[in-house]
C-alpha cells in the first residue's frame, strides 16, 4: 500500500510539470597574445574575463536587451520567459549557453537575440576602451595634418611666385650677365687710368663705361628679387617636408596602435547559434522507482513500528 503512494507521488509530481523546451547555443572567448613571464597574470586576468562573460550573459540586462530584441524582429510571437545558464566547457573558451523555456520558437528566437545583444554590447565595451586610447592619437594627427596643409598652402604660393618671376633661370641669366658687365667695367677702368684727361679717346670710353655701370646697378637691384624668392621656395619647400614626414610618422604610430590593440585584445565571437528548442522529457523511470523503494521501506518501518506495539501492550485482566 505504501509503495503504491510513493509511486503515485512520484507520477503526480512529474505529470504536474508544465512542457519545457530547450535550445543551446556556444560562444567561444579569447585574448591577445602573451609571453611566458606575464603568463600567470594573464591566466589569472582570463579567468576574470570568464567569469564576466558568464556573469554578463546571465545578467537581468541582456535579457531586457534581448526581450526589447525579440519584440522588435518578431512582434507576432507573444511574451515568454526564458530562463538562461551558462557553462564554461572544461579546459577550453568555449561557452555553451541553454536557454529554457515554455514554448519552442521562442525559447529559440529568444536566445539568438541574446547572442546578438551580447556580441553588440561586447563590441560597444571593446571601442569604447580603444576609443580612449585611440582620441589622443587622433588628436596628434589632426594637428600634424593642420601644420602639414598650411605648410603646403606655403609651398604653393612661393612656388607661383617663383615661377612667376622665371626665378631659377633669370637669376642664373642675371647673375652671368652682371659678371661680363663687372669684367668689361673693371676693363674699361683699366683701359682709363693711364690717358690724360683731355685725351679725346676719353670720351667714349667714359660713356660706355657709364652705360656698363648703370645696368650693372639696374642687375643688381633686380636680383634681390629672384634671389628672395628663390630663398622663400626652398624654405617653405623645407618646412613643408618636415611637416610631411611629422604627419607620416604620427600617422604610423596610429596604425601601429590599432594593430597592437587588434592583437592584444580580447575578444568573443559566436560558435553555434541557437539550435531548436526541443521538450525536455524526464526520465521517469528512476523517480518511479524511488517512490516505489520509499513507499515501500516506510511501510515497513510502520509495520514494525505497529507489531512492536501490539507485542509490548499489557495482556488485558480477567
């Protein structure tokens, strides 16, 4: 009789159960690279990491995140709870995620939207951590880029002028010509010294002496001219390729930066995503039995109890 309770415990328990589905999904975690002297810290920073990721998939907020999801894509399906645990497989990155629920599409839908809000949230979280790093490097460049572009503009506008003033040949011509002129002056007053001063040979002389001298001043007023131009091109020529090579170092840097926080960074990604939510039957057969084997040794422990009882009562008085 006892065995046959426990037994009928045991069925009402498991058939009062309402339908359960379950679907399972896999993210897989990782980091950047390491050396072997930094290797227990960064065992120890991974099991940190870990354990936010549970911490995270399994937090109230990515369910919010994860319902306002499913509304969104999916407004035909109706509102169900879902609940969500996690694992880490043994020795490895890899974290298999079960979702339960009551009702099987959106036990399934449920749970990619919450890969999905996860991988958005663990990629917000990754930016905004190169973000601060990233700012400063931007800043630099910015500025090394401003200086590089007024440099230019520079550039530019002594290149017109220089070009405008035929600079680099017309003082190569000017300054040839102005030393034949101070050759046939100097010539001129060599050729003068030694003549009396009323020798009539003078006369000529002295007049092409005096047109030699005047278009030597004339030269010599001019080249200032090229020359400054010249000299402001090759400043500002100077000026721009040092600002050219600051903005391309800078810029390297910035490259190298990314590329080091790229490597060095940790990072999740989905592995398999939500497979179908099938009922979770539970095997009733060991219940089953239990109640059986309980029903039965508690019948036997109030057998005995009672026999021990009528054995001990006092025989009644005649």
């Amino acid at each position: 009789m006892a065995a046959s309770v426990g037994v009928c415990v045991q069925a009402r328990r498991i058939t009062g159960r309402p339908q359960e589905f379950r679907s399972m999904a896999k993210v897989v975690a990782g980091g950047g690279n390491i050396t072997e002297d930094i290797h227990m810290r960064w065992r120890e920073s991974q099991m940190d990491f870990y354990g936010t990721i549970i911490e995270t998939l399994e937090s109230a907020e990515m369910k919010r995140r994860a319902l306002e999801r499913v509304r969104a894509l999916h407004p035909e399906l109706k509102d169900a709870d879902v609940g969500i645990r996690v694992a880490q497989t043994k020795g490895s990155a890899i974290f298999n995620i079960l979702a339960t629920g009551t009702e099987p599409k959106y036990t399934k839908v449920f749970l990619d939207a919450l890969l999905d809000e996860f991988t958005a949230f663990r990629q917000s979280v990754r930016e905004q951590s190169q973000g601060r790093g990233l700012q400063q490097f931007l800043q630099e460049v910015v500025k090394k880029q401003k200086v590089m572009e007024e440099a230019f503009a520079t550039l530019e506008k002594a290149r017109s002028k220089a070009e405008s003033l035929g600079a680099k040949a017309e003082h190569e011509r000017l300054v040839a010509r102005l030393a034949r002129l101070r050759d046939q002056r100097d010539d001129l007053r060599l050729e003068l010294r030694p003549m009396a001063a009323t020798d009539t040979a003078r006369t000529p002389l002295e007049a092409k002496l005096a047109t030699i001298e005047q278009e030597i001043q004339t030269i010599e007023a001019e080249l200032p001219r090229y020359e400054t131009a010249a000299a402001e091109y090759r400043a500002a020529s100077e000026r721009y390729a040092s600002a050219k090579a600051a903005y391309e170092k800078m810029f390297e840097k910035l490259e190298q930066f990314q590329s080091v926080f790229n490597s060095n960074s940790d990072y999740v990604a989905i592995q398999e995503r939500a497979t179908v939510a099938s009922e979770t039957v539970e095997d009733w057969k060991l219940p089953i039995a239990i109640g059986a084997l309980g029903g039965g040794f508690l019948g036997a422990v109030l057998g005995l109890l009672l026999s021990l009882i009528i054995v001990r009562s006092p025989a009644p008085v005649s």
